[in-house]
C-alpha cells in the first residue's frame, strides 16, 4: 500500500530527473543504499516513483555519535515513500586508510545488486582521482551503471547533478543529513570537490563537470570495447600477452590484476602495470602490488598472489 506521499503527483523536479535515470524495471527489487545525504534520499525516492520494490538499507559504522539520529532520518523517509527499511551495524576501527576501509565495509555489508546514489559530480571527481593515480582507461572511464563489481552495483542516477538530488529531496520534504567527513580536507577527493573542480571552472569558464562525465562515458564505450578483443588473451601467458596488440593485452593484463582487491575492484595504477610488465618481459622475476598483492612468472605463466582475508 502506498503512503500519503508516494500516492500524491511527484514533482516536476523528480519526474524530469527521473527520465535520465537507469532503475530496474517496475515491481522489480530495489535495495537502495541510503546514508540519509541528499543523493541517497533522492535515490530512494526515484526508486519509489520508478515503481520498484525500494528497500532502504542504512550502514552505520559506529565511527559517528550521530549515527543513530542518521538512521532515524533514513527510516522516516522511507516510512513517507512507503519503502521497506533496515540498519546494518558493520564494524570498522580508527586507523590508516579509514575512508577507504570504511567504504569496503559498507559495501560488504549491502545486499548484492544493490543500488547506491552517485551522481555526475562524483563521477568527475572519481576521473580526476584516477587521473591523479596514474590509471589508464579502464580508471578514466570511472563509474559504470552497473550491474558492476564483484557484488552487482548498480548507479542509477549517475547522469543526475547534486544539485538535483538536493532539490528532489526538497520538493518531496524529506529531511536530509550533512555528513560532516566530507568537510575534512584531509581526504582527498573532499579537495578534489573543494578546490579543484572550483579552479578548474575558473580557468575553463564553464563548469567541468558535464565534460568531465561526458569524457568518463566515451572512455567507457572505448574501454567496453577492448574488453571484448581482450577476452580472448590469456593475461597469464607470456608468450599470449607478448604476441597480442599492447593496448589489448594491457586490457587483459589489467583486468586480471583487479582480482583480490575486494568490491569496488579499483584499476591497478599506471606505475603498477608497469612493474607487472617487466615480470612479463623477464627484466623482474616478480613484482609487488597493492594491497600486499603480488605476480610472479615461472615456465612462462603469470601467477597473482592474494594474501588471505584476516
């Protein structure tokens, strides 16, 4: 049954937004994640107005006193959309690499095929980070809309703005949560948001955004492309990947090294491909990677190590 919100017109900001968006098909299973931002919340809603199943699933890594009040918002703009809703508590300790730690929980902890809220503004920034790492095109072509990963994310409203998903959550007068982390400048893509993007818009006169999501979409139809002529090389193969068009076997040999690292997967670096290849050209007779990964050679083949979960 519908609530007394979803049962009223949406407004024209969500329909409009709506048109651009990827969501299952209707009565289909939507779990959405839904942190209870602006982006998450929007959504949400879409999910609803999409005619699917929407369930709202909230992460709470008990890294924020906040926490609890985060899922009291997610809950009551579920229970106004009339979408099913439940928290999962995951645990994750202060430390190195918290940011990054924190996202492999909250994916690990998400129903497989989930749905999460990135928009076109995370899109650019997640270019330029890859950019800035050094990866190639599998890096620049950024997000896909899924199903992607080892666990089927899904993007649906990846070609909407911030600026949309904060008017539909309005629109629909839904209470929103401001996550204080994305002010602490000591994660970088914060200062990819805060200073880059602004200066970027300045020396360009435009907004780069657009660009830049529109670049990570030709990137992606070129980087789909290679996948398939990279298919049929074995990147354990030496003699395989010595004979195959270096841009194809590079295809190979990258998608080959994003196993073992956990859900989002990320592009092995430019640096890190590169050390992979001198094993492959017998100039190393092993490298090492991130994530305490390693590739050694012996009777011509490739092997990659993954250190075992803890």
């Amino acid at each position: 049954m519908l609530s007394a919100l979803a049962s009223q017109p949406w407004p024209d900001v969500l329909t409009g937004a709506l048109a651009r968006c990827t969501f299952p098909g209707a009565d289909e299973p939507a779990p959405c994640a839904v942190s209870g931002g602006p982006d998450s919340i929007a959504l949400l809603a879409l999910a609803v107005a999409a005619g699917c199943r929407a369930h709202a699933v909230h992460v709470d890594h008990g890294l924020r006193p906040s926490s609890a009040a985060e899922a009291e918002v997610v809950c009551e703009a579920a229970r106004a959309l009339g979408a099913t809703f439940e928290t999962v508590t995951v645990a994750v300790r202060p430390g190195p690499d918290l940011e990054a730690r924190a996202r492999r929980a909250r994916y690990e902890a998400l129903p497989r095929g989930a749905l999460v809220g990135h928009t076109a503004d995370d899109q650019a920034e997640t270019l330029l980070l890859n950019l800035m790492r050094g990866s190639g095109l599998d890096g620049l072509a950024a997000m896909r809309p899924g199903p992607a990963g080892l666990r089927g994310v899904r993007r649906p409203i990846l070609a909407l703005r911030r600026s949309e998903t904060a008017a539909i959550a309005a629109a629909l007068g839904l209470r929103t949560v401001r996550d204080e982390s994305n002010q602490d400048m000591r994660f970088r893509r914060n200062r990819v948001r805060a200073e880059l993007l602004p200066m970027l818009a300045d020396v360009s006169g435009r907004d780069p955004v657009p660009v830049l999501a529109r670049t990570a979409q030709l990137l992606a139809q070129d980087a789909e492309m290679l996948a398939g002529l990279a298919t049929g090389v074995d990147p354990t193969d030496v003699r395989a990947l010595r004979a195959a068009p270096r841009p194809v076997a590079q295809r190979a040999l990258r998608a080959w090294l994003r196993q073992g690292q956990g859900v989002e997967q990320h592009p092995p670096s430019a640096a890190e491909t590169e050390r992979v290849w001198q094993v492959v050209n017998g100039a190393a007779k092993a490298c090492e990677l991130a994530g305490g990964r390693r590739v050694s050679r012996s009777k011509g083949r490739l092997r990659l190590s993954v250190p075992a979960p803890v």
